[in-house]
C-alpha cells in the first residue's frame, strides 16, 4: 500500500485542498514552489498509464477546480506527472503535481 493510499484512508494526515468522491488534492509536505498541490485519484493506480480516458476526464475538471481553489488559475500553473523509475517517479500512484503561485523557472516546452 502507497503512502497516498494511506492518505486516502486517513491513516496518514494531509493539508486538504479539495476532496470529491474520486479524487484528492493535498499540499506536498516538500513543495517546490510557492503552492505545491498533489492531486490524486483515490482508485489505486500505478501511473498515467493505468487510467481510462474516462475517469482522466473526470480528474482533468477535478484539477481544474483544485486551481481555481488555489488562485492560480488565471496567473498560471505547471501540471506535472513522473511515470516509472527514469522519471524520477517516487510513490507508485498517479498523482499530478500542481506547481504555481510565482514565476516558475526552466522551459520545458
């Protein structure tokens, strides 16, 4: 069991953004920008590549009422998710990394 899954269940306390009946969105205990915000589906998955077309649907509206949530919506936000080791992925459940707040370095485009 992944520590988000440990999250979900409250075994493992969080600073809660948002919560609905799929997903949950937390502060990162490590931020790497002014708002760090993990959001997460609460159905166990691996990474990117074990979710539907459908439930990334639903997860794309819950992430963009995260952001609005933070007002960082308009001022703009990175969305960011590691997939396997190469990637440096650390906890194996998708979670996206909501990272704003302040003028981000480095150009990934």
């Amino acid at each position: 069991m992944s520590v988000f899954s440990k999250i979900i269940k409250g075994e493992i306390p969080c600073k809660k953004v948002y919560e609905d009946e799929e997903f949950l969105a937390f502060y990162d205990i490590a931020p790497k920008a002014k708002v760090h915000i993990l959001a997460i589906p609460k159905k166990e998955l691996k990474d990117f590549n074990a979710i539907d077309s459908a439930l990334m649907g639903k997860m794309s509206a819950f992430i963009l009422k995260v952001v609005e949530i933070a007002g960082i919506k308009e001022s703009g936000y990175r969305l960011v998710t590691n997939i396997g080791a190469n990637s440096g992925q650390e906890v194996p459940h998708l979670h996206f990394h909501i990272l704003g707040g302040e003028r981000l370095g480095g150009n990934f485009a």
